[in-house]
C-alpha cells in the first residue's frame, strides 16, 4: 500500500509549557542574533510552531521584545550581583564585578543592550523596560557600595558618592562593552577598568606586574633626556 509522509505536527503542549517555550525560543533567538531578529515568523521558525500560534500568545510584538529583553539583561544581573562576596572589600568586589561584565563571553548581552537603546526610542515598551533595568543595576551597585562604606570597608570612605560611583562605573562598562563590539577598545580593558574604579573610589592604582610597552617606552625617553641635559 502507497502511503504518503506529511510533517509532523507540534507536539501538543499545555498552554504554560507552549508559552514557556515560545519565551525560551525567542529569548535565544535574541540572544544570538539580537533584538532586532526578534519577529512573529523568526520565533515561529526558531520554536517549531506556525505563526500564528506566537501571535496568539503573544500578540503585540513590541510588548513580546521588551519581555525578551528583561529576561535577559535581569538573568545578568541576578547573576553578577549574587556574586558579590561580603568578605572581600569593595574594591575587590567591584572589579570582580567589571572585569566580569566587560568579559567577551558576554558580548552578546552587551549586543541586546546597544540594541535596546536605539530600538526602545521608537518602542515605548522597551523603552520603560530599558530604564527600568538601568534602574534597577544603579540601585544594586549604590546598594553595594553604601554597604560596604557603612561597615567601614572601604579606603577614604567620606570622599565616596555611592549614587555618582555607580553612575561612573555604569556609564565605563556601557561605553566599552559597546565599543567591544566593533572590536574599539583599549587593548587592556582590564588596566582601564582598574584605573578608573581606582579614580571613582579614590584609591592607589595597583601597579600591574609588568610595566606596559607605552610606559616603558616614556620611561626610557625620559632617562634619554635626562642624560643629555
């Protein structure tokens, strides 16, 4: 007997399996291609479903990205925040935390972050969410360094603003983490973040254990010139 082969159907899930699963499909797609490969039949594709059944579930495509959006950027956070060690100091803690962030394996986050700010001043919906969240990582870090000054665990602790801190910090990781991306960038992120988490807290930079080619360089035309005058 002939027969004849046809696709085979989606599986038949309950209702929060099946939602779950469109969420998970497309926080993926995101996370490999970007917010802005984020559409009804991409999801569709990337899940296994028809069309359709993503716009059932989720039928404002601007509302479904901002969604998509959050569960990642908050994912991060949860993360890096739940990494800080109450027994180290702050400094220590914090660099942790930026070195962490600026690492290369998190490019594709920084992807979805540079890509929600031009995306959200045209969706107010991921705008809101895109504030929210900047929000929600000033607060933590503010959080952070107002506690670790209030146990005394930090180096000249009255010249710290904790709210302006986590501005700067934020403000250093956004801007390299963008610029990682073009690959623009210092060729050690990592002495420049020392750097400038040392200027933010006010401490003495940590000499690295080799002095830097450029250093070494300077150093050796001012001795040059020293010797001739």
């Amino acid at each position: 007997m002939k027969t004849t082969s046809r696709a085979a159907a989606p599986r038949r899930l309950p209702p929060e399996e099946r939602e779950r699963s469109i969420l998970d499909g497309a926080v993926a797609l995101a996370s490999e291609s970007g917010l802005e490969a984020l559409t009804v039949r991409a999801v569709a594709a990337r899940v296994g479903v028809t069309p359709a059944l993503v716009a059932h579930y989720r039928p404002v495509m601007e509302s479904f990205v901002a969604e998509v959006f959050t569960a990642i950027v908050s994912a991060e956070r949860d993360e890096v925040i739940a990494a800080y060690d109450d027994a180290v100091d702050l400094r220590a803690n914090l660099l942790r935390l930026i070195e962490t962030l600026l690492d290369d394996s998190r490019d594709d986050v920084a992807m979805v972050w540079v890509q929600s700010w031009a995306l959200g001043a045209r969706n107010e919906a991921l705008g809101a969410r895109v504030r929210a969240e900047m929000d929600l990582w000033h607060s933590a870090l503010e959080d952070l360094i107002a506690r670790a000054i209030a146990e005394d665990r930090v180096h000249a602790a009255s010249a710290i603003d904790p709210a302006s801190s986590a501005w700067m910090l934020l403000a250093m990781v956004d801007g390299m983490s963008a610029h990682s991306l073009v690959h623009w960038a210092p060729r050690d992120r990592a002495d420049l973040a020392r750097r400038t988490l040392s200027a933010v807290l006010d401490v003495p930079v940590e000499a690295p254990a080799t002095p830097h080619p450029l250093e070494t360089a300077s150093l050796a035309a001012t001795s040059l010139a020293e010797n001739h005058s």
